[in-house]
C-alpha cells in the first residue's frame, strides 16, 4: 500500500512537472516568435527587452503561468542566426 501511494505521488508530481514545462514552452514560443517579427521589420536591433515588444505593440504583458505575475520586463532577447533567442 505504501509503495502504491509513493507511485502515485511521484506520477502526480511528474505530470504536474510536464504541464509547467508546456506552459512556459507556450509563454516562450509567443515571447520569441513576437521578438522575430520586431527584428524582421527592422523595428528591433541588438538585443532586447521584453518590455520593449510590449511598448512596441509586438506584445501584451505575458504573464508566468506558474506565479501568475507578470514576467520579467527586463527579459533579454537578441536575434541570431535568423531566430529570435534569449540572452544567456
């Protein structure tokens, strides 16, 4: 019986795990893909802040989809090789 509920917690914790790495894939493609069109039309150069593609209407404030607030507006994006990526 214990080893059934350590199973289930550690099968609950994994999926729940999961779905946060989706939610933030989804936040991160919008946040690139909206950082690609600014520097395709010449309106980004350099890098970035995500406030920035907000100012510019590229953007609405995203928010963190485990925190629920508002993600970092200092956020660093630069484009490379043709794709919109974040600073490290």
């Amino acid at each position: 019986m214990e080893t059934l509920i350590v199973l289930v917690v550690i099968a609950a914790f994994k999926n729940l795990n999961n779905h946060h790495e989706k939610e933030y894939r989804v936040v991160n493609s919008k946040i690139l893909e909206s950082a690609k069109d600014c520097y395709l039309k010449d309106d980004c150069a350099g890098e970035i802040a995500l406030k920035d593609l907000y100012d510019k209407g590229y953007l609405e404030v995203q928010v963190d989809p485990v925190t629920k607030e508002n993600m970092d507006e200092n956020l660093c994006i630069k484009f490379e090789d043709k794709e919109a990526v974040f600073c490290k």
